[in-house]
C-alpha cells in the first residue's frame, strides 16, 4: 500500500518537474509542414540529445549482520530495511543507429533507509516472567555520486528498453541507532533504568568506496513540439547493487525509481 501510494505522488511529481531532454540544435523557423520538413525532423531524431532528470522510489535492504564495525549492538540479526529515495542528475544520448543508443547519466542518489529487528524474549516484570519484546533500529543516511552507462533500444514507438550499469562512490554515510524495550509497552527497564539503550550515531564506519550495480528500465518519450527537439521521457527503472554498502558486512540494496 505504502509504495502504491508513492507510485501515484511519483507520478503527479513527474508532470509538475518535468524531466526534460533537448536536442542539441537550436530551433528553426518554418511556416510550412513539408516533405523536407519530415526529413529533417527524422535527422534531428537522431541528433545527441541532453537533459536533467529527477526520479523518487523506494530503497530496499538485503542484510545479514549484527552490528557495524567497532558499534555495540544487542540485536541478533538485522536481515531487512527500507526507505524512500531519491536522485537527480544529468544526461546525454547519443545514437549508434536508428533505434539504438547509448546514454551516460551523471547522478546523485540518495540511498537513506531503516533496518528494524523485533527480539522477543522472556524477562522478569514486577518479580513475574513476562515475554518482552526489544525494538533494535539503524536509521541509515547515504547519499552517493555515480556514473550510470545504458544501451538503450527503442523496441516500440517512442517506447525504449534500457540496460546498463552505475559506478557508485559514496558522498555521505550516517547513522543512528538504538535498542528500546516495546512490550510490555508501559512496564520494563534495563538495569540503568531506563526503556532505551545502545544508542549510537555518527559517521558510518568502514564505508565501501566503491559500488557496482545494475540497472534495467523502460521510458516512453512525449514529443513536447513539432520540430521534436523537446521531449518529456517518464520512465520507470529497478537497479540491484553488487557491493555491500560497508565492507565485510553483509549489507546490500536493491531500489525501484520512477522519474
């Protein structure tokens, strides 16, 4: 329901930004529609183009670990997440033949997203056994500048398959986390007292300077003139990385984007 309800804010943010892309000529003034217009219009179609784009999705965490380097952790395993991000950037196409290009994107991304394990357990409330329950969190903060290389193929219409890979490298890399006691949702501290512990935040230790990952999508372009040198291009893309997210911790991501 969550990423329903994104798809459909994703969708009305597309038509209020309007990614855009421009050919790289200029436009020339014409009073008729002619067979040489045609022809020309078919050669600025495959002219290199460039744009801006600007996409929003959700993050997805794979994960198999329990704490981060060198952090104090309670949790037992930390094994999934997820959060909203979001990249804008730059792009050129440029034309191998008629249908098929290849397009490099200068983007920043981010990557932001929540691990959250529940730990239940037997524990002793007002001199009774009790099930408690152990909320363990890592609020992550990543932001990342990568180079994204796609061959693209226009199968239908102005319809285009893409496929390709991005190389990563890390700008930011934050955390925050901590442990609190969630049932009994009013009974129950840790020996200092209180209902929350291990709390820890900073810098991510041991980022990976380093990230591979690929990409798949589909676009459709909207003509938004005549003469074809001004497009609106929606396009819908999943990208799986390769790396983990820190070293020698098995943390990996997967993310849906429309834009």
């Amino acid at each position: 329901m969550r990423l329903s309800k994104l798809l459909i804010f994703f969708v009305i943010i597309q038509v209020l930004f309007i990614p855009i892309i421009f050919d790289n000529i200029g436009i020339k003034v014409s009073c008729l529609y002619s067979e040489d217009e045609n022809k020309e219009k078919d050669s600025v179609s495959l002219k290199p183009k460039y744009g801006l784009t600007l996409s929003f999705g959700e993050n997805f965490y794979d994960a198999d670990f329990r704490n981060l380097p060198g952090v104090p952790n309670c949790c037992p395993k930390f094994s999934s997440g997820s959060g909203f991000g979001y990249s804008f950037g730059v792009l050129y196409d440029f034309y191998l033949a008629e249908r098929q290009y290849l397009e490099l994107r200068g983007e920043i991304v981010k990557f932001d997203g929540l691990l959250k394990t529940i730990e239940t357990t037997n524990g002793i409330i007002d001199g009774k056994s009790a099930e408690v329950s152990f909320e363990h969190i890592i609020d992550a903060k990543l932001t990342s500048l990568g180079i994204n290389g796609l061959y693209s193929n226009t199968f239908y219409e102005n319809l285009s398959g893409h496929a390709g890979l991005r190389i990563g490298f890390p700008l930011t890399g934050t955390y925050k986390q901590k442990e609190e006691i969630v049932k009994p949702a009013d009974k129950g501290t840790f020996l200092d007292g209180t209902r929350l512990r291990n709390q820890n935040s900073g810098n991510i230790p041991e980022l990976n300077g380093l990230q591979i990952s690929v990409n798949l999508g589909l676009s459709y372009e909207l003509p938004l003139n005549r003469k074809r040198w001004l497009f609106l291009v929606p396009e819908l893309f999943y990208g799986y990385n390769f790396t983990n997210l820190v070293k020698e911790v098995n943390w990996n991501l997967h993310y849906l984007r429309l834009g």
